[in-house]
C-alpha cells in the first residue's frame, strides 16, 4: 500500500476540529492548556455551537486563547473574565458564554467576581486551570499553590503558617446556590482526557439549558514554572496536586 | 410626545437611559447617585424595552460588566460617584484601548479618600488627564442642569458609537441631588441584534453569518503594531478635537473680564455676572460643556479682547491649568475655589474678581 492510498477519508479515525486554527500555539511543551484548547474547540464543534458562542479570556498564559480557537472573543482585564460574561449572557441570553480563567485570574485577583458571577448563577461556563502557580508572570505563588510548593516568591517553599493555605476555591463555590455543576479534572492520560472532555460538554449543555453556573477545574501542570520536565511535572502533579485537589465531581444538579 | 416632568439629575438620568434605547445599566450603590440604580429598580425598563438592569459586587465589576456588553455593541453604562470611578480606572483605560462605547456618568463628591458625600468637581484632572493607565481620552459632557443631564446622557450614547471611544459625562453631587423640570427625550427603539451586526460589524454576538472571528482585545505585544494602534487612537483624538467642541457662552461679547466655569459652577457664575453688570463692570460667562475636547480656540479668541479671566471651580484649582494654556499668557488668569463639598456663593466669586483682576 502506498501513503497515498492510506490517505483516503475512509481510512481517518482522527482529524484536527477545524475550530483550532493553524496558528502555532505559544504554550510551552507539557503544558496543560494547549489540551485544554483543544477539548474545548472539540466539544464546540461536536454541538454545533461555534455561531452562538463567546469566549471570554483571561489575563495569564491563555490570554492568547482567542488566537487557536475560531470563535467570537473578548479578552477581559485580569480576573474580570466573569464580569463580562455575566454581561454577555445577560445581553444576549441566546447565546453560550464562557470563561477560561487561571487560577492567578479566577482566585486571587478575580475573587469576588468568580463568587459572585457563580452566586446569581449566572447561566455561563467557567473553565479554570489550576498549575499552582502564575505562569505568565514567571512562576510566581499563587493561591493555589500546595504547602511546601517552591516558587519564585516562596523560594523555601509555601509556608501556610506566613502565606496561608492553598485556595480550594472550587469546593467554596460548591456551597453556592448558582452553581449546578462544579468539577475537577486533569489532563495528563487518555483516560483523564475522555473524561475532562465529558465535563466540558455537560457544562455547555448546562449553560444552554440555563440551569446556572458551570465551574470544570482542571488541575493542570506548568513545567517550566515547575522547572520539571513535561513527564516529570505529571508525576509530580499525579502525586503531590492530586492531595491537595482530588479529582471528581463535587457538585452535579 | 415630549414630556415636562419635575425630578431630580440622578432620576433624570435613569429616565434619559431607558428612552435612549440604551441596554444595559451595571452600577453598584453610592452617594450621592444612588437614585440612578434605584429608580431604574423602580421603573423596571426589562418589562418596557428589554434593557437589563443589574447591581454589581463593586464597581470593578461594574465597569468590566460594561465592557462585556460593549464588546457586543450594546449601548450600554454605569454611574457612580467619586470613589467608585476611581476603582473603573483599570476597565477605563481597557474600554478605551479596545476602542468600545459606553457611557460612565461620575456624581462627583468631595475628596480625597471616602472625603465627603458632598458636591464637588475634583475629579476633573482624573477624567480630562487620564486617570487610568496610558495614553487615552475620555470625552466628558459637563452638564450643567437637570436638562442637561437628561440631554447629555444620549449625546454621551450618540457620541460614544460615533467615536467607538468611552463618554464620561462628569457631573456632581449639587446637579445630581436637585429637582428642576426636565423635558424628557422621545422613546428610541433599542437596536436588535440583525440592526447590531449590520451596523457595528466588530461586535461580539457570536460568529453567525461571518467567516472571520470577532476578538475585543486591548493587547498587542509587539512594539512597532501597538505604537501603531497608539497612532490610530491619536488620530481619533484628533478628529475628536475638531468636530465635538461644545461651549456656552454668557455676556460674553462686550465682556472685559471672563468667569470661566462648568457645570454647577457655571450655574453659580451666571448669578454672579449679572451682580457685577448691575455694578457696571463688565463681565461674562464663558461654559464650557465638553471638558474633552477643550474648548482651546475659543478661550484664546476671548483673551484677545479681554483684560483677565478667572477660573472658578469647586476644587482646589484643576480646569485653571486648561484655561491658562488655551490663553497662552495673553491676560492674567486666576482661580478662586471651594472645595471639600463646600459651594461658592455668587457673592465671594464678585469678591474674588474684583481682588485678583481688578485690584
Ligand atoms: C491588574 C494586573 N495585575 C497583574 C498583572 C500581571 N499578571 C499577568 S498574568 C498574571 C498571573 C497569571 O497567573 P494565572 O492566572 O494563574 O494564569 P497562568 O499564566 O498560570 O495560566 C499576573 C499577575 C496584570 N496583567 N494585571
Ligand atoms: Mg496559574
């Protein structure tokens, strides 16, 4: 058999969702959000909502997001993401809003807008990346960031008795009367994948059927904020992050 | 039909917005502009027009809410006072660099810090300056009447589109909280989403009928494009500058000495010209209405025929640096202000003219 005869559409089994555009992403190698991206640009693509969808982006490594996935985006101030979702939506109720937040944006800086976007259950989808840590910045400690975790403000490692405890903010927004869905995922195995990509599409479904706020954590890796190679960054997220953010469901109404 | 009604600037405001056809109002509560936010509770506009009304956690959120509604070419605004415009610097200077429109309107009070709930006009630097990070302007309406504040709040609508640029309209806690009789503008329709997409091709609504993505963004990271954004903003700035110059003028012509004044200060000043022309010294009253643009050429033109001007504010001497480059040395120019909530009376400003020009 020649390559070109292997090269026939009855032979693909995976293609590219033409929704990722062919710009070449500027995530580092290992790094949890270009797979992100990818299931999101998926997901959108299998509903068949990409005309009635609107991104909002974050200040933070994805402040590019709207560069790889083709669909309608603003690009907020940092942590502001659900602020103007919350206008979105309610200006155009028809439409299928989201944010993608890290935890820098979504937790820190953006925490009373995360709270209570989340709170008035706003009906929009919240896709957060927690790496522990601010990536774009450097690697500096985040709220997110494990005790013990070395980072470039917390060289000796995060002491919780000076620096307080790691923010397990998607358990906060749990107790909130306006979220319906809230879930934490990882995206370091095919197995972790097929699920993450589940999340995602429930809490487009969830948004469109206007049951309130969906919040799908994905407990992410950094490497080079983590100076760790791609491998070793999952076996140490697998192994330390999971502790501290075990995955599953935490909330489905 | 038009209607006369009897009500405070801050209801005149929440009246104007709903019958501008205006879609969104996200404001958080303040002295002394609450009404604004309550009595848009009150008349419900989501039943009437569809316009939605929301409180916000801060006026952080409610700026950012702003933009996302702008970014969908919504005619959309908040208000507050003092305080709360200074927490919208950030979303400000983000509104103006992605080129959105939106009307902001700032009941000013007294500061600096929590300061006072009373009338004052000291954020005028922090509006005409910059206030927030970057080179942008605002354009400010400076209403001086509850009319005004009616009237100015669509032209700030109609301004804003027309420019794809913020309109603040800078008014005070005096002109906020005082009743007079408002004519109120006709209903206009508020655009559907079909009017939106054919008129602001940039707008957000999701990607339907277009090949190309819709981005609102402020970011440019390479030097050499984000200069040139620089230059497109500048050049809108300019164009600015030579078409939306908006003044009033008082007794003006055969004026030997100038009062130079705006909103509730002007309204102040009017009294005190015909106290000094019932004297028989000559005075008029120069008004400006557009803060940015400032009315430049035609102070100047004033200064050739004039032997001095004075600046009156309620604050501690901000529009005097304005008046004074637009007259380029030609007369002496002086500022007399009260400040801190405190109100001038015509009486002190005849006093004051006659001490520092005519002395
Ligand atoms: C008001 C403001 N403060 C600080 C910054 C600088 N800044 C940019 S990104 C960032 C942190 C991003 O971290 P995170 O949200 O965790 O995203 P990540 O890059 O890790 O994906 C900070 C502090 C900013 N752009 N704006
Ligand atoms: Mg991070």
């Amino acid at each position: 058999m020649t390559l070109q005869e292997i090269i026939q559409p009855e032979n693909k089994v995976y293609g590219k969702t033409p929704l990722l555009t062919d710009t070449p992403m500027h995530y580092c190698p290992g790094c949890s959000h270009g797979v992100v991206h990818k299931l999101i640009a998926e997901v959108i693509e299998e509903m068949g909502i990409q005309d009635i969808t609107i991104g909002i982006a974050p200040v933070g490594c994805a402040v590019f997001a709207y560069n790889y996935i083709d669909i309608d985006w603003q690009e907020a101030a940092h942590g502001r993401a659900p602020a103007l979702a919350t206008a979105v939506n309610r200006l155009l109720p028809e439409s299928c809003v989201f944010t993608y937040q890290g935890d820098g944006d979504l937790a820190a800086i953006g925490t009373a807008e995360t709270i209570h976007a989340c709170n008035r259950g706003e009906n929009i989808a919240i896709f957060f990346i927690n790496n522990g840590i601010y990536g774009m910045t450097g690697g500096q400690m985040a709220p997110t960031t494990i005790e013990g975790m070395v980072t470039s403000t917390s060289p000796e490692g995060r002491d919780v008795m000076l620096e307080g405890y790691p923010l397990k903010i998607s358990n906060l927004l749990t107790i909130l009367d306006g979220t319906c869905y809230v879930t934490r995922q990882a995206v370091h195995t095919p197995a972790t994948v097929v699920r993450a990509k589940k999340a995602i599409r429930k809490a487009f479904e969830n948004t469109l059927a206007k049951k309130g706020t969906s919040v799908v954590e994905f407990v992410s890796t950094c490497n080079s904020g983590w100076k760790m190679s791609p491998h070793q960054a999952n076996q140490w997220m697998a192994e330390h992050m999971f502790k501290a953010y075990p995955l599953g469901d935490l909330k489905d109404q | 039909m038009e209607e006369v009604k009897l009500m405070k600037g801050n209801e005149a405001i929440a009246e104007a917005a709903i019958r501008c056809g205006c879609d969104g109002y996200f404001g958080y509560p303040i002295t002394p502009q609450s009404e604004v936010l309550e009595t848009l509770m009150v008349l419900e506009p989501w039943k009437k027009t569809g316009m939605v009304v929301l409180q916000a956690e801060s006026e952080t959120a409610s700026i950012n809410m702003v933009y996302g509604g702008a970014g969908c070419g919504k005619r959309v605004m908040t208000s507050s006072s003092s305080p709360g415009i200074s927490l919208m610097q950030e979303g400000l200077s983000y509104i103006a660099g992605a080129e959105l429109p939106c009307v902001v309107v700032n009941v000013t009070r007294g500061g600096p810090g929590l300061g006072t709930i009373q009338p004052s006009q000291s954020d005028y630097f922090q509006t005409v300056k910059g206030g927030g990070h970057g080179d942008y302007k605002l354009i400010t309406l400076a209403p001086a009447s509850v009319q005004e504040m009616a009237d100015h709040l669509c032209l700030a609508f109609d301004l804003a589109f027309k420019y794809r640029n913020p309109v603040m309209v800078l008014s005070d806690g005096l002109i906020g909280q005082m009743m007079e009789k408002v004519q109120l503008p006709d209903y206009q329709p508020r655009l559907t989403n079909e009017q939106i997409r054919e008129k602001y091709p940039w707008a957000t609504l999701g990607k339907k009928g277009r090949d190309k993505q819709n981005v609102i963004t402020s970011l440019e990271l390479v030097s050499e494009e984000m200069e040139k954004v620089n230059n497109r903003l500048q050049q809108k700035y300019r164009e600015v500058e030579a078409n939306e110059v908006r003044y009033e003028t008082f007794l003006c012509d055969d004026a030997d000495y100038l009062l130079v004044a705006f909103g509730s200060s002007a309204r102040i000043c009017q009294k005190s010209v015909e106290l000094l022309r019932e004297e028989g010294i000559k005075v008029g009253l120069f008004r400006p209405i557009t803060l940015y643009p400032y009315p430049v050429s035609q102070i100047h033109e004033y200064a050739k025929q004039v032997k001095g001007m004075l600046s009156v504010e309620m604050n501690a001497g901000q529009m005097v640096e304005d008046v004074r480059l637009a007259v380029n040395g030609l007369v002496p120019v002086e500022f007399y202000g009260r400040y801190g909530g405190m109100i001038p009376t015509p009486e002190e400003i005849v006093k004051a003219l006659k001490e520092k020009l005519m002395a």
